[in-house]
C-alpha cells in the first residue's frame, strides 16, 4: 500500500512538473531592459543622427503550436494620438529564434526567407529607429516578439500597422516584450 501511494504520489509530482508552461521571453545584446536605445539604432532623419542599423533580438520559450513569429516595434508616447510603429515583420518560419542585426534593413537581406517587413508609420518597410521629438521626456520603445498560430498572415509589404496588429491579435498564441527608452 506504501508503495502505491508513494508512486501515486510521485507520479502526480511528475506530471505537475511536465505541465508546466515554458516561459516566452525576448533578449538583446544590443538594447537592454529599462536601458537606453544606443544611438546606432536611431533613425536617421527627422532631425536625428543615429545610424538606423535594428538591434540584434532573439527569443526563446515558445509555446507548442507556434507556427510563425511576428515583431514589432512601437513608441506608444509619440504625439500623434496613437503611438508610432518602428518596425512590423512578420512570417517569421517556427524554427528561427533570432533576427540578426540590421535584419531591418530590406536591402540587406538579413531578415529570415519568407519573412514581410511591412509599412512602418515613417511610410515604408523596415526598421526606423527612435527619433522623439527634441525636449520630448525620453519616450519608451516596445520590442514585442508574438508566437503565432498561423503560417502567414493576409499581408504585404504595404500593409498598415493597424491591419498587422488587427491580425496578430486575432493569431497571438503567446507575446514577449522588451522595453528601452531613447529622448534628446
């Protein structure tokens, strides 16, 4: 009877363990937690000087049925009434991790084959780095990493950020986010 119980016992134990959910985080060697947007990944124009090169990112913990990533970049303290979009790219493939530096870049070619780097609020695909207002207080910039349940997204190239975001929330399996700040 004791050795039942304890294999009852130590069963259950194996199968709450099992159970647990993998936690989805987000990483950079290039932009930290609560750190400052280092001015090689500022845009260049608007009155700002930075290089415009996007961070290297990576993510980790997926959950199962993930079968594509999307991300994006956002400053939700733009004065424009609705935030500003810096950088939507989606399709990721399920089995990348990682965007490399300057993936942002559509003439590099760095970004993951099948991947759409979409419309950004500067009017065109790819990444566009911080560039707040001068005397603005330092604005926040959120790098969201979204598992998705679907291989492709309805989008192109020419897609607002409001119809990516309409179907990423409509997809999200699961998100992870990195926030930094950049002001001058």
């Amino acid at each position: 009877m004791k050795t039942s119980l304890f294999a009852t016992v130590f069963a259950c134990a194996l199968a709450a363990g099992g159970a647990r959910a993998q936690t989805f985080t987000l990483s950079s060697p290039d932009v930290s937690e609560g750190g400052t947007i280092a001015s090689s990944h500022v845009y260049k124009g608007f009155g700002c000087t930075g290089d415009n090169v996007s961070p290297a990112l990576s993510w980790s913990g997926a959950p199962t049925g993930t079968k594509s990533f999307a991300l994006t970049v956002y400053d939700p303290d733009a004065p424009t009434g609705s935030g500003w979009w810096h950088w939507l790219i989606v399709n990721i493939p399920p089995l990348e991790t990682k965007l490399a530096k300057n993936a942002g870049n559509p003439t590099a070619k760095l970004a993951p084959k099948m991947s759409i780097q979409t419309r950004t609020d500067f009017g065109a695909p790819g990444y566009g780095g911080p560039c707040p207002p001068k005397g603005d207080a330092p604005h926040h910039y959120i790098f969201t990493v979204f598992a998705l349940d679907t291989d492709k997204l309805p989008v192109d190239t020419k897609t607002s950020a409001a119809f990516v975001g309409f179907n990423l929330h409509a997809h999200t399996l699961a998100k992870a986010t990195l926030t930094a700040t950049y002001g001058r």
